[in-house]
C-alpha cells in the first residue's frame, strides 16, 4: 500500500521536472546588453559556432562579448570544449536567454498538487470498496 502512495507522489514530480519552469527565448544584442546576469545565454555566430555562457560567465564592453563559458563547432555535438574569449557582437547571429515563466511554473505546481489529490482519493476509494 505505502507503493502506491510513493509512486502517485514520485509521477507528478516527475512530470514537473521533466517539463521545466524555464525555457530559452530569442533576444536581440541591445536586450544582451540590458539583461547581463539575468539568466544562461546560447549563441550563435556567423560561422554556426554555438557557445554558451552561465549567468555570470560574460560581460560586454566596447561591442564584444567577453567571457569564459563553453563552445561546440556543430548542432550535433555536445558543449564539452572550455571557451574564454571574446566574440564580436557583429559576429553573433542569434542569442537565446533562459528565462522563467511563471505561467507554466503555476500551471504545473496546481496541476501537480490536482493530480496528487486525486490520485490519492482514488487509491483510497479503490481500497475502501475492495474491503
């Protein structure tokens, strides 16, 4: 009996996790520019380099990027190779930002805690009509 109420708690969690509060969002370079620290950037440069930047991992100055973060050279791959550089914000093509949304995180905690109750009411429903 206690499984059953383990795995109808560990399931929504689960969910929740998997489907995240966060997501990536397009951003232009005077937005960069507006939003240092703000959350993890990915970017791409004119010849389809990706790299990626923590929070606190860039800064920009004198129009280029500057910062230590990780690079990989195609879509494919994974970022594994360490970067500490500079990039020139004419190179960049494309930036995405991690941003919260607060929308999708309420949604999910409700329908968390909806989904918890009601499976919970209907183990103990299916116990009291089995006795």
């Amino acid at each position: 009996m206690c499984k059953k109420y383990f795995i109808s708690i560990l399931i929504p969690s689960l969910l929740i996790h998997l489907c995240s509060c966060y997501s990536m969002r397009k951003i232009t370079k005077d937005e960069l520019k507006e939003r240092i620290g703000d959350g993890e950037i990915v970017l791409w440069t004119n010849d389809s380099t990706y790299y990626f930047f923590n929070e606190t991992g860039y800064k920009i100055s004198n129009d280029s990027l500057f910062g230590t973060g990780f690079v990989k050279y195609n879509e494919d791959s994974d970022f594994e190779e360490f970067f500490e550089g500079t990039i020139a914000l004419k190179n960049i093509e494309m930036i995405e930002q991690d941003e919260l949304n607060p929308v999708t995180t309420t949604i999910l905690i409700v329908g968390g805690i909806l989904l918890v109750v009601g499976v919970g009411l209907f183990i103990a429903f299916v116990e009291a009509v089995s006795e």
